[in-house]
C-alpha cells in the first residue's frame, strides 16, 4: 500500500476535490470523525468545511495546517469498505490525528481503488500537533496494515548497499567532465524514464543537459548525444562533452533502448494512478505555480517545467523519487498536458509581472530580464541514508561526496598530445622564416 501524505492551507480546495468525486459517481464518504452526521447521508462542501471551523479560526502559526492523506493498496487487492473505515482509523490514530475531525473519501474512478482522509493538524487550542518524522512514520503503518489485511506489499526498488549518492554540478568547482560522469554513469541504474525529454528533466535537477547532434560519418547518417553543465539559470556554463566519454550507457543507442523498456514497464506500474492522483490535487488546492511545485515536493515529487524563449510551458515533467520514474504530464492524462499549466498559470503570470513591475517602479530598481527558477533536487536522492529520518523530505543538502571518475581520457590526452606536436611544429616554422 502506497500512502501519500499532502500537507497546504487550502482546506475547501481539498474538500471540493473529493466532493467532485462524489458528483460524478467515483466516491463515497465511508466515515466521518467527529463530525455530526446530517440525517440524509449527504454532505456538501462548505458544511463539512464548517465543521473545521473552529479548529483553523484558533490556529496560532500553523501555515500549513491541513493535511491530505492518501491510502493506496493495489490494484489487486479488494478492500472492503470496512475495512477501508479500520485501516483509516488505526492509521489516523497512530499517525495522532485519532481525535481530530477527519473525513474518510473512498475513490474509484481508477482501477485502484482507494482512499483520501482530509484532515487538520491543529487542536482546539490552535497548537499544532506534533507531526515529526511523519513520513517514515506513515510507511511503518502501511507496512503493517499490509500484514494485518493480508494486502500486496508495496515493492521498492532493490538495493545493494553500494549505491551512490548524488549531487548536482557545480561548473565553477572545476573537474566537470567527472562531476557530470558521476551522475550520468550511475543514474540509469535507479531511475525510469520514457524520452529524452523525461531524461533531461531528471538531469536538470543536477545542473546537466543533454543535446542531441546529428551529422555525417562516411557518408552515413549519425546521430550522438553531447552534455553540457549548467549555471543557476538553466543555461549552458561548459564545453560540450561526448557521450562516448561517460561509457556506453550515457550515450544515445542505449539510452533509446533504456526508453523502450521504461515505457513498456511504466504502462502497468500501478504508482500511475497514485501520482496522477496527487497532482490533480495539488492543482486544485495550490495558489500558484510555486504553491505547486511545493506542495508536490513535500511528497517526493519534482515538478519540472520546461518554457520557451516566449516563456510558453511546452513540457511539463513530474519526477517521483519514491518508485524513481519519471513521467511527461501528457502520459499520465491529458488534464496535466502543458497546454493545460500553461492556460492555468498564464493568466496568473500576467499578474504578477504587472504586480511586479509596479513595486519595481516604485524601488527605482533597475533589474531587467527574464529569470528562469531553478529545479531543486530533491532529498530523497540521499536514498542511501535511510538511518536518517527524512521528516519533511525539504531540499536540506544531498550530503556525500560525488564519486570521481576513475582512469584516463586518452581520447582528450591524444587530442592534447596532437596540439602539442602541431605548436612545435608551428614554432619551427616560424624560426625559419
């Protein structure tokens, strides 16, 4: 069972999003926590928006006081509604939310059917409830669920114990071309991904780019890749390096092949449906575009936005650290297409640059130009340390050290060796003339 746990402060937009559900026949509400039942079994929006009321109208400094708790048990397992009500319970309790007002939604407009439990952190009081280490938390109570009901485990990737652990590139620190090697070498081995754009979104997050060349060779078609770094803005900061450098898995025969078979094993992961799921959410309850991308990586969720010169989205890219894959919004439904953020957050941006250019006007700045927000990685690329509690899986350091590429490039030490007879034979030249 997979459990997605979104913490924001747009309660109604959480509560709406079920109640949706609900008017289209895909849901039910299976329990209600301290929350009076109304005589008809119905309920809408802002009644059961007014019964936490009093919960948020005493809230002292929570900024994020509502949570929005996901339950996801295979789609082979079959969970009855009962049991759904004693899993939800027992997890709520153990979580500490046990005496709070809570609202269990069962969904089934997708195979898996699940369950969505929205809630708020704080107590009577305004105090917030104690929350750390939530998310491992969370995990030990699905593994334990699991056995209890007899349900899938919910499978991780494999590890070996000599994984590496990641780190972006810094193009000022020097050793580029093994700062990159030590990212595009190992990264294939822990995460799925379907394009080349899926692949480049994953190796923004490390300041990496990668462009494809096409050219001759004896008259033949061919086609390569090159990496570059990049700065804080996005932009191209080194010398392109080849492919062939990194080994035969950075290059772009195999990386095709490494696409063929994500995209055949991506069909039938079920974590589809789950992330698909949590992103309509988060676009229902966020205020904006960084509200967003926020809210999603708070669950092990990076959202990539790629934008042209004109600043259209023409690629939306959502990276789940937790199964590792990587997905174009359009793959996983046509409401999370770029056309879609793009018409969303338009309108929104118009705003804010309006907004934007008043204040500059009135603080004589003189900054000008487009700024482009850098993806951050996320923590859970540190997924060798997992003696360590990743509480609110926030961007705290990647920790470890990248490791160095091992042996000579004698394809660059013949290139530099070349250069070096063709200036001594220049000299010489010159010495006779």
């Amino acid at each position: 069972m997979i459990a997605k746990i979104g913490k924001g402060e747009n309660l109604y937009g959480a509560i709406s999003y079920n109640q949706k559900k609900i008017d289209s026949e895909n849901g039910q509400v299976l329990l209600l926590n301290r929350i009076p039942e109304t005589l008809d079994n119905t309920y809408s929006t802002s009644y059961l928006h007014q019964c936490f009321e009093p919960y948020l109208s005493t809230n002292i400094r929570t900024e994020k006081p509502v949570r929005h708790i996901s339950l996801n048990p295979d789609p082979a397992d079959r969970v009855s509604d009962g049991q759904f009500v004693e899993m939800a319970q027992e997890y709520m309790e153990r979580m500490g939310y046990g005496n709070q007002p809570y609202i269990v939604f069962k969904h089934t407009d997708i195979e898996r059917t699940h369950i969505h439990i929205v809630t708020v952190c704080v107590g009577l009081d305004g105090k917030k409830l104690p929350d750390s280490y939530d998310h491992p938390r969370s995990m030990a109570i699905c593994r334990d669920l699991e056995q209890t009901y007899n349900l899938i485990p919910a499978t991780e990737k494999q590890r070996t114990g000599n994984e590496q652990v990641f780190r972006p590139v810094d193009y000022r620190a020097g050793d580029v071309k093994s700062q990159i090697a030590s990212v595009v070498r190992h990264l294939p081995k822990y995460y799925g991904y379907a394009s080349l754009g899926a692949y480049n979104a994953l190796l923004s997050l490390f300041n990496i780019t990668a462009e494809e060349v096409k050219g001759e060779l004896h008259g033949q078609p061919k086609n390569g890749l090159v990496y570059f770094a990049l700065n804080e803005q996005g932009e191209k900061a080194s010398n392109p390096f080849k492919a062939s450098l990194f080994g035969k898995q950075a290059g772009l025969d195999e990386l095709q092949n490494q696409f063929a078979q994500a995209k055949e094993k991506m069909k039938a992961d079920p974590v589809r449906a789950v992330l698909k799921s949590t992103i309509e959410l988060a676009m229902h309850t966020a205020t904006n575009e960084a509200d967003f991308k926020k809210q999603l990586l708070e669950q092990g969720i990076n959202a990539v936005v790629r934008r042209n010169d004109e600043g259209r989205i023409y690629g939306m890219t959502f990276i789940d650290h937790e199964s590792r894959t990587v997905w174009n919004g359009s793959a996983l439904g046509k409401n999370l297409s770029a056309n879609v953020f793009n018409d969303w957050w338009n309108g929104q941006a118009v705003g804010q640059r309006q907004e934007t250019e008043k204040a500059t006007a009135q603080n004589q700045s003189s900054t000008t130009g487009n700024t482009v927000e850098k993806e951050e990685a996320h923590a859970l690329f540190n997924f060798l340390n997992k003696e360590q509690q990743t509480d609110d899986l926030l961007i705290d350091g990647l920790g470890g050290l990248l490791p160095e590429a091992q042996g000579e490039d004698y394809e660059e030490q013949e290139f530099a060796n070349r250069m070096k007879k063709k200036k001594k034979r220049n000299s010489r030249h010159l010495r006779a003339n």
